[in-house]
C-alpha cells in the first residue's frame, strides 16, 4: 500500500463545537448545522452502523456514501434487501468517467477496490455508482436524492467544485457529513478533501517534463475539461514544474471524450511541428495522442515528442512499453478508498475528532523502468 501525507488545514474547513448527550455526542459546525457522531447513535435515522447499511459510493462521476437502508427517526433499521458491493450496473450507471466515456476504469476499480477492502473491515457494505453522464446539474440532483434518503455521509469528486456548494451546504444542515476525494470544492462547507494534491501531481509531471527536456523546448498541453478544478491545479503545477525555459505554447481540451481526443491531438500536432513536448493532464489524453502518433501522418514524430501524460489505463502503459509515453503520473485510488471509508467512519463515529485536515494520496510516476513493480 502507498503511503500517504497530511496536507495543511483547509481554510474552509468545517469546525465544531463538542456537546454531550445522553444519545452520545453531538457535534455543531459553527454555521449550526448539526450532527451527531457517537458509535451509538450516528445520525437521525439510524440506531447504529450495523452491517446492513448500504455505504454508497458514486463513483469518480458523483457522490459517496451513506446509510440509505435506515427507516424513521425512531431509530428503527428497515433491513430491505439490495445493498451489494460493487459497481451499480443499473440503467446510467456504469463505469464512466466525468464526461461520460470509459477513460477512467483503473481508477475507478481501485476506488472501489480499496472502499470495498475498507467496509469489510469495518463491517459495513461498501458500494460506489458512476452515472453515464457527467452533467453538473444531474451530479447535484443524485447528491439531493441522497440527501432525502437520510445517508449519513457522501463523499463527492465534484464535476464543477461551485456547482455542488449549495447542496453540500444542505446536506451539513441536515446534518449528513459531507467530503470529498479525487476533486475538490475547497469553497464550499465539505468537511475534509482525500486525493491526490493536484497541484503538488501537476508539478511533479512539469518536473518530469524537464528533466527529459533537458530544461528547454516548447510543450503543449491536453487536459479534459477546462472548468474541472483539479485539472486545471494539475495545470498550475505543471507550469510552475516545468522551470522558466520551457514555453507552454498551447492547452486544449478533450472534454475527457475519446473521439475528440483524437481530433484534439492531431489539431495540436499539425498546428505546432516544432512542439517539444505534450503533457497530458487527465486520462483521455495519453491513450489518444498516442493513438494518433502512430498513424503515417505523425508516426516520424514518436521518440522525439516527449509525451508526459496521468493515469494508468491500459492504453497508456501499452504506449510506455512501446515508446511513445515516456512516463506518467499513477494515482493512488486504492488509498483514496480505503481512507475515504474509513474517515467517514470515524468521524461518523466519534474516533476523529476535528479538526480535520486534508490527506493528498500522492502520485508515482511510472517509466518503462518501474511499469511493472509500481503500486497504488
């Protein structure tokens, strides 16, 4: 398992006020929202964590988890059947990436596979949904069904971090907790972030970048969605990584979209014959430069553009072994689930006490040398 680090306070971070009760203990956010986090009573739907809730996780699309199989405020459980661990293949929900394609199955496997080795630990069901579409309005829709559901945390990879800061602002008030991983909403009143610091990823893929270039050239950039937050911090870092002699000439985004990856691609190959280098900074970028290098029109070009791209799809490690990618930045989703169970966990429980401080999971960055002994 990879380790991680501990990142500085967020200054958004959600502080509380202890109270004792007869129930347990409470805990009051300075906003007044409520929530109560005792082994013995967490939430106000349900007497206990017993087995049979259903932690939820959405996926790298939408939202996390939460008790959705706890009746009334009586304290009673409806034990209704469902609850199962695994992805969600129902109708929309597969496993998508944040605009829809499949460009994001390694990560989203590790999620799960950590939250998954986490909740059995814990003794709780563990489950993670990725709906088809990554639209922000219907991320906000999924998190209000959550929250009318009475879930007693969601933990969310926000698509636009301004578009969920009203619904997690609800969901505190109702006294659900509420986090994030993989990205964040810094702004909003989410109680702690778990994921990669994409800034610190980003100029760590920039210093890759330069030391492969000896310190000069001219790069591009191919991102996926120029309103994500994360890749857009992964693109600060990069610039800051990539030293002063080293020109950013052009940033172009696929939309995380497969097909228009491909167009993207070859559009900045034939606009820049001179570029240096190429940084990738989401998924979809890797696998389809790549694609796009090979055919006759660009193929003289591979071993001499430098290709730095994030993640480690199949595509993408094929292209390592081949030549084409000279590194990339893994991720570390295993521990991004295996931490983000089991820091809802405890402070759904009263074993964490705030405040509480961001976690960033880290990156590897993976060679031909390393492409089969690294870990995540």
């Amino acid at each position: 398992m990879a380790s991680h680090r501990v990142t500085g306070r967020s200054r958004h971070e959600t502080t509380y006020t202890k109270e004792e009760s007869r129930h347990g203990r409470s805990a009051t956010a300075q906003n007044g929202y409520a929530a109560t986090l005792a082994p013995q009573r967490v939430g106000r739907w349900c007497s206990a964590i017993p087995a049979e809730c259903l932690w939820r996780w959405a996926g790298d699309t939408d939202t996390g988890f939460g008790c959705r199989d706890c009746a009334s405020g009586s304290g009673d459980t409806d034990r209704r059947p469902g609850g199962r661990i695994g992805p969600d293949r129902s109708a929309g929900n597969e496993d998508h990436d944040r605009h829809g394609t499949q460009a994001r199955p390694s990560l989203l496997r590790g999620l799960s596979q950590g939250g998954e080795q986490k909740a059995q630990e814990l003794g709780v069901t563990f489950e993670y949904v990725a709906p088809q579409q990554a639209d922000p309005a219907l991320q906000v829709k999924i998190i209000e069904d959550l929250i009318a559901k009475k879930v007693h945390a969601i933990s969310i990879s926000p698509n636009e971090p301004k578009s969920v800061e009203p619904v997690i602002a609800e969901g505190m008030k109702q006294g659900i907790l509420m986090m994030t991983f993989d990205s964040d909403s810094p702004n909003s009143q989410r109680v702690m972030y778990i994921g990669t610091d994409n800034k610190a990823a980003g100029k760590t893929m920039g210093e890759t970048m330069a030391k492969l270039l000896n310190g000069q050239g001219k790069v591009g950039i191919i991102t996926g969605g120029l309103g994500a937050l994360n890749l857009n911090q992964r693109i600060e870092g990069f610039k800051e990584g990539v030293g002063p002699n080293i020109q950013v000439v052009d940033v172009q985004a696929t939309d995380d979209d497969l097909q228009k990856g491909l167009s993207v691609s070859e559009a900045m190959l034939r606009a820049h014959p001179d570029l240096n280098g190429i940084a990738c900074v989401s998924a979809t970028g890797g696998p389809t430069l790549a694609q796009v290098l090979k055919s006759p029109e660009f193929q003289d070009r591979i071993g001499k553009l430098v290709i730095v791209a994030f993640d480690d799809l199949e595509e993408t490690k094929r292209a390592i072994q081949e030549g084409i990618i000279a590194a990339t930045m893994v991720q570390r989703p295993v521990q991004m689930g295996v931490l983000t169970v089991q820091w809802a966990y405890d402070i759904l429980t009263g074993k964490a006490k705030p405040p509480f401080q961001n976690i960033d999971t880290g990156v590897t960055v993976v060679t031909k040398e390393n492409l089969n002994s690294y870990t995540k």
